[in-house]
C-alpha cells in the first residue's frame, strides 16, 4: 500500500474540504483498501469519516425513509421497516458480499463501489477505467462477467453492486453536500455516468462532494423481489440479476418498477420495457416481448454472449413469479 | 512520536522506531517504494498515528503507521497471532474478529480507524481447559483439518449465532418478517464468508448446530 496522510474527519465542513483538496473519503473501507493493497486506487490523502452522525434510518414525513450514507449493509438489510415494506431491497443486501463485509460496508461506500472487472484490477494489463487512455483488455479478454448493455468502445466493465439495483428499482434518490454547504439531490441514474470516452468517470459527483444519504419514497403496492443469477450459491457477483415491484389490478399489471444488475457499467433501468407491460394481462409472450425490447441494442463480447439469453430467462422468470403471486 | 500534520491528521509512510516490528502492510510493497521510504528514512522521522483500542478486555493504545491493517496490528504489534492472514483480501474470512461485537474481515480495515473499539479476537473467546461451547463443539466434531481457518470460523459463528438470536434473516430465510431456523442451507450462507481449504465444511457446520442447540 502506498503511503498517504490521514484524517479523522470531526464534521461533514472539513470532511468535504479536505476531500475538495484532493482527499479521499473512506468510510467502512471493504473495496478500497481491497484495491489500495493492490495499488489500482492510491490516494495520497484519506479522510476518515466514520465519526461522522450519519448512521441512522429515519422515517420521512411521506413515509419513506433516509438511510444515512454511513448505515452499514447489516443494519440496513435488517431493519425491519426495510423488510417489511421494501423487502428488495433486504433481499439485494442480503444477497451480496458476506456476513462479515456486510457488517463494515456501508450504504455511501457500496454505491461508489468499484467494477470487478479482471483487468481493472490487473495492473499489468491495459485499463481506461484505471488508466485513461491505456485500452480496454477486456473487450477481446476474460469477459465473462462484463456488461452487455450501455458499454462503449472504451470499456465493458459492470457495477458490481446489488443493493443499488434494488435501490434504483424503488426510485431511491441519493442526497449530497458539497465543500461550500450546498446540497442536493440525485435520483440513481442521475447519479452514474455512462462510460463513453471516460470510464474514469463512473458519477456526477464533483470532488468534496459527500454522500449524507439515500431517500426511499414511501413503499408502493405490489410484489417485490430480488432474483440474483452468479456461479455459486453465496458470496459471489451477480451475473444478472433483476429487482422487481409488480403491481397487479383486476388481471392487469399495473406496476412494473424493473432495474437489472451484472448487465451494465450501471443499476439499469429501460422506461421503455415497463411502459410496455404495464396496463397488460401478464403473460409469456408479453414477457418475451418485454425481454425483446431490453435487450435490442444488448451486445456480448464473446465470453460473455450467455449473459443475454440469461437476462431474458431471469427477467421472464422473475414477471412470472410476481405477477402469479399477485393473482393468489 | 506522532507527526502532528493537523487536528486529527497523520501520515504514513514513515520509519518505526527501532525494533518494531515491520508491518505487514508493506511486505511486497518495500521495493516499489524504495526511494520513498529511503527519502523518509534520511528525514528519519515516524509518522505514526495513536490508536486506543479494548483488545479481549484489555486497552490497548498503539502507534502505528496508518497503512496498519487492523490485522496486522493485532498480529505483529501485539503479539495475538490467533487470527490468521489468508488471502488478506476480505475473501477467505481466516482474519475475522469481532469489533463491537460485530464479525468483520480485520484484513480489510485500518487499525486507525477503531479508535475506541472494543475488539474480540479469539484469544478472548475461550482457553485451553475453558473452551467455548463452539470451540467444543469444533472438536467433538471434527470441525477442521489443518486448523488454519478456525479461529476466522469460530469467531465469525460466534457472532453469527447473535445474529441469529437477533433476528437477522438470510439470503436463504423465506420469509423476512420471521425467525430462521438453523437448517444446514441457513448456517452454510451464514458462513459462506469463512472458506475452508481442507474443505471440512460438513463437520464445521455440524459443530455450529450442535452449539447452537446448547446454547438455546
């Protein structure tokens, strides 16, 4: 690990100050230091900003609830508000990482996350998200667990997270502060950025500025759940997954809030296919239909080519499970 | 002594006093940096970073570089080297402790950042003659081979039988609202941040149950 100075933020003023002056923040660590070790990330300055009170679930005055940015993954994914009336999004937590990850991630860290991607931890290999201008390997490389949708020619690579698919799938919006004290607030896919010509860029996010928390809008009615595909049973990425919130009305779906992971170099969401099933009687054909039209500029890279039919069964699945229980 | 930089700042990077132990954060990193620390050498200043910690019930306070893992602090600068570095990358569970109760992976996470914590490692969970009632179980069952993963196995079940008792579901609990039931599908995802490479999971998770069953 490289040397670096480091800080024990007292206040979001001097977190967001030392972090405008070139800091990074660093809360409960678990990818970070994971890729510090490895020298991939090598902040000359850490600041520390565990101490700072921004560990609560508190219930909105809409009946949602603001997750503060240093709630861990545990605590969030056990809350009982959370799994009683925005069940996805325990069973996104729960889904991912391990007992002991969970216990030290936190909400503002998983969302800023970075990829798995093989090459991107590879300092040997050639890199754009790591490295500018270096290349992508993994385009001709190991891609298997690489993106299909929303990639460039510059890089390939997936948002690793679970939590965030789920958390886009529910509208979540994700509130900042800034080094000047300014605030505001971004809804998930305002938040990440597409690769393009930059996939060092993954978020809007300008340096010092501080993620204090992520709002869920009141719960909705409908089914939810969270359907993860990887190659074991625990303790492993998402090769795809889905999160659902279906709504059912008299034979009609009437809600399909759909966000898929493991598929995209963010938690992706097409307005499209849900305009496309909502207002309909579920069945396969629609499903089929509703897979046809999210994956028509889906592209595989070879290795990773099984990932589009899987999207389309896990999707197909999922629908079918959620519109069946709402019938019963 | 520490370099003040600021309130509340430190740097890392620096020599430690003479006959400290080296932290094993820098093993394999020594020759990249070799100018660097050469240069911090001829300053020949230390930069460590002061750190309270309740270690097993006892405090602690330790200067460290702040590159100190909270596993290495415990195993090269106080001597409890019951927790194992395996892959020190959060993936095999061998470092798991707990801090504040909770299991975390000590490889991942810097010493300087528990200022305060109270961390439990397996040197304070049982002795030789008063064991744990899982350190029992572990050897009634045969719950290892070559041992080196069962200090992370026994700390991390040990807070995952309070997670249990605490009500905390699963990625296997079918309904969120409820207690689990310690099934073997429940305690393997429970522990599937614990790998075993003599792979005695069956014992290992045999042991838990029966724990768990004497302790309920």
């Amino acid at each position: 690990m490289r040397p670096f100075e480091y800080t024990r933020a007292q206040s979001t003023e001097t977190a967001t100050r030392d972090a405008a002056g070139g800091a990074m923040f660093i809360a409960g660590g678990t990818n970070l230091l994971d890729l510090m070790k490895l020298e991939v990330m090598a902040p000359a300055e850490l600041v520390d900003i565990n101490r700072l009170e921004l560990d609560r679930i508190e219930e909105t005055e809409d009946g949602g609830l603001r997750i503060g940015a240093l709630v861990t993954n545990s605590d969030l994914a056990n809350d009982t508000r959370v799994r009683r009336d925005w069940p996805v999004l325990s069973r996104a937590l729960l889904a991912g990482a391990s007992g002991q990850l969970r216990n030290k991630a936190t909400t503002g860290g998983n969302l800023l996350q970075r990829t798995r991607c093989l090459y991107f931890y590879d300092r040997a290999m050639a890199c754009n998200k790591r490295e500018p201008g270096s290349g992508c390997s993994a385009r001709e490389g190991f891609n298997r667990i690489l993106a299909i949708l929303g990639t460039s020619e510059h890089c390939i690579a997936t948002h690793p997270s679970d939590m965030a698919v789920a958390m886009r799938a529910l509208d979540a919006v994700v509130e900042t502060v800034k080094d000047d004290g300014s605030t505001r607030r971004l809804n998930l896919d305002d938040l990440y950025l597409l690769p393009g010509d930059r996939p060092d860029r993954e978020t809007v996010l300008e340096p010092g500025e501080l993620i204090t928390a992520v709002v869920l809008p009141a719960p909705v009615a409908g089914r939810q759940t969270y359907r993860k595909v990887r190659d074991r049973a625990s303790y492993a990425f998402a090769l795809v997954s889905v999160a659902g919130v279906v709504a059912m009305e008299d034979g009609r779906i009437t809600r399909a809030d759909l966000a898929f992971g493991g598929v995209a170099p963010k938690p992706w969401r097409d307005p499209q296919v849900e305009a496309l099933l909502v207002g309909q009687t579920p069945s396969e054909a629609l499903f089929e239909k509703a897979a046809d039209q999210l994956l028509a500029e889906a592209e595989g890279f070879g290795a990773n080519d099984f990932k589009l039919p899987l999207t389309r069964r896990t999707l197909v699945s999922v629908l079918t499970e959620l519109t069946q229980e709402a019938r019963t | 002594m520490p370099i003040i930089v600021g309130p509340n700042r430190f740097r890392s990077g620096g020599m430690l006093p003479q006959g400290s132990p080296l932290p094993a954060a820098t093993y394999g990193t020594l020759h990249a940096y070799h100018g660097l620390l050469l240069q911090d050498r001829i300053n020949s200043e230390t930069f460590p970073v002061q750190t309270h910690l309740t270690i097993n019930g006892t405090q602690q306070r330790l200067e460290l570089d702040p590159r100190t893992t909270l596993l290495d602090a415990l195993r090269h600068h106080l001597g409890l080297t019951g927790s194992k570095k395996g892959c020190d990358h959060g993936q095999c569970g061998a470092c798991t402790v707990m801090v504040n109760g909770r299991r975390i992976n000590s490889c991942l996470t810097l010493a300087c950042m528990h200022d305060g914590d109270e961390v439990t490692t397996i040197e304070g969970i049982g002795q030789p003659g008063n064991l744990s009632d899982l350190q029992e179980a572990f050897v009634s069952e045969d719950g290892f081979q070559c041992g080196y993963c069962t200090p992370g196995q026994i700390c991390s079940a040990t807070a995952m039988l309070d997670e249990v008792r605490s009500g905390w579901p699963s990625h296997v609990t079918d309904d969120l609202t409820g207690d689990a039931a310690l099934t073997t599908e429940e305690i393997s995802e429970r522990m599937s941040g614990n790998l075993c490479r003599c792979a005695a999971y069956p014992n290992i998770v045999e042991a838990i149950r029966k724990a768990a069953e004497k302790t309920a």
